[in-house]
C-alpha cells in the first residue's frame, strides 16, 4: 500500500519544485533538504541548548553528521553563531583570538603602522557573524593583511559577553586537534561561560571532535564534568540512510531500484557522507542533474558506474591515508600498524573484529604479538594524524575500517604475506583493476540475494583508466517512466 502511494506520487509529479542534483545530495556540506533528525541525540542536543549555562561537548567519528547537527538545529532555533575551526597548529589562545576576530574587535596593525591610530572597535555594535565555511576565508585574509593580538584588555569573561551579549554561540569545530596542554583553557573557559549565565542564559560552547568519546575531545575537570552535557553522534542505521534516499528520491522524482539502494546502504555503513556520494554519482550516472519532470528510475547500470567513479575518485585519498598510516620512523621489533590493519582486513567489513578476535588472529603468525600493541596501534589508527581508517563502534564493541573502500583497498595490499611488505613500501600498490576485482567479489559477498551482482560489467583498460561509455550531457537517461 505504501509502496502504491509512493509509486503513484512518483507519476504524478508535475510543476512542483525544481531542485539542482548537488543541493539535495551533499557528500562534502551539511545536509539541508535531505537532513534526517536523529531522535535520540537530537532531542538530547536541543535539552541541553534550552538548559541555561549549560555547555556541550559533541563527539563521534569523522563523517558521523556532528557539523549537520550542530547546524540544522541551530539554524532551526534562529541561533547565531561564532563559527571557529581548530587545527593542531593553534593554541586555545588563538581560538579566543578568532572568536575575538569574529567579533570584529582586533587592532589591525597595518593600518595603525600607516596611521599611527589605533583602530578598534567595540563589539555589540557591527557584529561579523561568521558562517561555517567563510570563517576559514576570513582567518587567512587576516593572516595576510594584519597581525592579530587580543588587547590586554580583552579577557576570555570579555569575550563571553560580548559573545552573549549578541546571543550568540560558540562553535569550536574540530577541537580534539588542539594539543592535549591547550585544551585545557577550554574548561577554564566554559566555566566563566557558565557563571555569567544567569545575565545571558543561552550563552553557549558547544565543542565538537571527530572522537570515539568525549574525554578525547577535552578534558573536563572536577565540577565540569556533570555540567557540560556529552552527546556522541553514532554512525548512521540502515533506515536512516534509506530516509536520506528517500527524501532525495522525492525532491528529485527519482527512484533507485531496490537493489541499488540495498547496495548505496550496504556501502554507506553508516557514513551519511558515503551514502551521499553513491546517491550523487547515481543521478550524475543516469544523467539526472535535477529534479526531473517525470520520473527517472536509478537501475543497476548506474549503480555500477557510481561505484567505479568513487573508487576512481576515492583510490588517491585512500592510497595517501594508508601511507600517512603505515609510515614509520623507527625500525621496530614489529611493524605493528601494518600487522593490525592487515588483521583487521581479514575480517568482514560490516561484522568488524573485537580486540580479542584480532590479537587471536595475529598470533597466528606472530604468536608473541603483545595485547598492549594491538590497543595502542589500534587507537593510533583511529587518530586523524594516522589517517582515521579505522572506527570503534562502542556499542557493539568492535574495531572496523571506517569506510567499505578502506576495507577493499587494505584487502587488496595486504593480501600478500607482510614479509614482502617492500611491495608496499616501494610505491607499487594495487592497480585499478585489482580494486574493481576486490571489489566485486566483496559487493557480491555484502549484497547477497541481489544475484544481479554477477552482471557487473566492468571495462578497465590496461593503464589503469576505466573506458568511460561516453554519454553526452543532455542525453536521455537510461529509462524513463
Ligand atoms: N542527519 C543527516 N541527514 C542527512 N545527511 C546527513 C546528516 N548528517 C550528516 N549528513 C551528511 O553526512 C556527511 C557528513 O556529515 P558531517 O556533519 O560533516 O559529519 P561530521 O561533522 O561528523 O564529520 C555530509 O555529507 C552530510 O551532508
Ligand atoms: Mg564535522
């Protein structure tokens, strides 16, 4: 019945809004038009805003859908915001200074050295607010054009109420970068941001970290702890990656045929960002670049070509993850993050392995093999410095790669015993064309009762460059309803 309706709405879609393909599927921006509320942490992140004084800290792996959240349910509330991106090169001293910078209170030195007046300006009255990806815009064209200093004058209970003054909050984005000593002034500050709440009681931090928990992303000291609310953003489900298809299937009148939206979401596992760009490469694939006035169905030819696209795509950054992981600086009893991600290959993506599936599995060639090792590599590994090719999932307790094509790309470097690790080391890693095979057969093994998945067909030339089937922009898609 369901099924009926959707079916019918599908035909019948007329004059209705026209949507551009890369506005409702947005592997690398927040999602707007096809944001899926996450019951659960939604409704603790909108208790926590609405307690007054209270500050948040929001953690999850890379990819989980923390900067969404952040923005859709701010954006929802009218909030403004002081967006300030952290990297590992600054200190909590300067994302006071950003936060100042946005506030538009700094002393630009250069037009003081010419005029020899000091210029500054009052915050409250002409208040840059600064949106997400400007902000980064706007450090640099400050970097270029004058150096910044926060006036003696200027104290962190300054910044928090002018900041609360133009009820405003805080956004300090990737903050688990910070060096573990700075982000210490974090839990200084959020406490005189919750001791003048009682002047500005929506005054808010709210941190967020690419993290499997919230002490990794600060801190917190003594009396923080139980007033800053810690709310981790899991990996996505199944349905919820089916609901982003399907609000993309109706703003564009589209639909992916059972099969390939089985396998966007098989793949996916759990990223919303993956499912998003599977999504994106279907449409391109089928020559859908925005809503189509009558409906287009996604079958499994441009599912096919979505995938290879992405492994195209995606086999570069991959490639130098793996490098920025397996990179070593001092010759070691073991190579110990090769031993560990080449364990974790074994297993199958989905299902993962626990520590102790892992450290049996390694001692099978290294009967030695310290647990010790295994847990450090393998909270190394999780590290953006080394990569972040492998996730914990807390719940089930299991380690994985972060991404199914992580997974594929390890199996295919991997499967030649370590001893021959040069292979590796020497540069010569596994061509396209290994790839695609690996990652066949682990399509197949991952979407079984599709039974289709054999018709893959997949034209690879000898260089390594796929033979595109070359279709002119503007031309039919491939079936029409
Ligand atoms: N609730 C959601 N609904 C739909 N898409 C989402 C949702 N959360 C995240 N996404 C998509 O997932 C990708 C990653 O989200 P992002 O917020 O950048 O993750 P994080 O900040 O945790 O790394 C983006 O493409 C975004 O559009
Ligand atoms: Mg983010």
């Amino acid at each position: 019945m369901k099924a009926w309706g959707r079916l019918k709405a599908f035909w019948r879609r007329g004059s209705t809004n026209r949507y551009a393909v890369e506005d409702i599927f947005t592997p690398n921006k927040p999602a707007t038009h096809t944001y899926i509320e996450r019951t659960a942490v939604d409704e603790l992140l909108s208790k926590a805003l609405d307690t007054p004084g209270k500050q948040i800290v929001i953690y999850g792996e890379s990819g989980t859908g923390k900067t969404t959240l952040v923005r859709n349910k701010l954006a929802a509330k009218d909030g403004m915001l002081i967006w300030t991106r952290c990297m590992s090169s600054m200190t909590f001293r300067d994302c006071l200074i950003d936060a100042f910078d946005s506030l538009e209170v700094f002393y630009d030195l250069q037009v003081r050295d010419r005029s020899t007046t000091s210029k500054s300006r009052k915050a409250g009255g002409n208040v840059k607010l600064v949106q997400g990806e400007s902000t980064r815009e706007s450090r640099e064209e400050h970097e270029v054009t004058s150096q910044r200093v926060l006036p003696p004058s200027v104290t962190p209970a300054r910044i928090a109420s002018e900041i609360g003054t133009i009820g405003a909050s805080w956004i300090l984005e990737d903050f688990h970068k910070l060096p573990l000593e700075q982000k210490k002034g974090l839990s200084q500050v959020m406490k005189i941001f919750m001791d003048i709440s009682a002047d500005y009681p929506s005054l808010k931090i709210i941190a967020i970290g690419a993290a499997g928990t919230a002490r990794e992303v600060v801190a917190l000291e003594g009396e923080m702890k139980n007033r800053v609310a810690e709310l981790g953003v899991p990996l996505m489900t199944e349905s919820e990656l089916r609901a982003i298809l399907t609000a993309g299937e109706d703003l564009l009148n589209i639909q992916y045929d059972k099969a390939v939206a089985d396998g966007i979401v098989a793949y996916s596992s759990g990223l919303a960002g993956v499912c998003h760009q599977l999504a994106l490469n279907c449409c391109l694939a089928a020559n859908v670049f925005e809503t189509a006035e009558t409906g287009v169905r996604i079958g499994w030819k441009a599912f096919e070509k979505a995938i290879l696209q992405y492994i195209e795509e995606e086999s570069d950054t991959t490639r130098g993850l793996f490098e920025r992981a397996t990179k070593t600086t001092r010759e070691r009893k073991y190579d110990n993050r090769r031993i560990v991600l080449r364990a974790l290959s074994r297993f199958g993506f989905a299902e993962g392995a626990t520590h102790a599936e892992m450290l049996s599995s390694i001692r099978q060639e290294y009967p030695e093999y310290p647990p010790g090792n295994l847990s450090h590599y393998l909270d190394e590994l999780r590290g953006e410095e080394r990569g972040a090719l492998v996730v914990f999932d807390e719940s089930a307790g299991k380690y994985r790669y972060a991404s199914p094509f992580f997974h594929v790309y390890a199996h295919a470097i991997f499967a030649t015993p370590l001893a021959d690790k040069s292979q590796v080391e020497t540069g010569v890693y596994p061509s396209i064309e290994t790839l695609v095979d690996q990652f066949r057969s682990a399509l197949q093994k991952a979407i079984l009762g599709m039974g289709d998945a054999d018709s893959i067909e997949v034209r690879v030339r000898l260089d390594g460059k796929r033979q595109r089937d070359h279709q002119e922009p503007g031309t039919e898609p491939e079936t029409r309803l």
